[in-house]
C-alpha cells in the first residue's frame, strides 16, 4: 500500500508543480504545526487521487470545484481555485 500513496503523492506534487507550486508550502505552513504530514495528505487525496484521475481534464475539473463551492456558499475556499499564481 505504501508504494501506492507514494505514487499518488508524487503524481500529486507533479500536479501542483504544473499548477500552482506554491500551494504544497502554503498547505505545510498552514497545517502541519496542528497536524504533521496533513499537508501531504491533501496532496496526495486531493491532487495524486482526484485531480489526477482520467476523463476531465484539471481545468474543467477546477470550474466544477468552483461552481458546487459557489452552489454551497464557500466563497472563501474558491480564492483557493482563483488567485493568481
């Protein structure tokens, strides 16, 4: 199991080197202090699992993300789909 989270998390950081490679160390700063290794979690779910899936491409993937967070109210977490990188 453990050669499949680290293959998740390296096609997560993959990912986010491409996109927005200032967001693993926001997420280290913002959480790991709490919670060590949270940032690398979100990664490797959010990014190696999901994102990275087949069938949609991220950019898509990332209007639907804003649209159902709009849909919920969560204005606060688009800024993290939305902010220049």
């Amino acid at each position: 199991m453990s050669t499949n989270v680290s293959n998740s998390l390296k096609k997560g950081r993959n990912m986010l080197g491409e996109i927005a490679p200032q967001t693993e160390q926001i997420l280290k700063d913002r959480y790991d202090s709490y919670l060590p290794g949270f940032s690398e979690s979100i990664v490797d779910i959010t990014y190696g699992q999901i994102y990275s899936r087949e069938g949609i491409n991220i950019k898509t993937r990332f209007l639907l993300t804003i649209g159902a967070l709009t849909a919920q109210g969560a204005y606060s977490f688009c800024l993290l789909y939305t902010s220049p990188s």
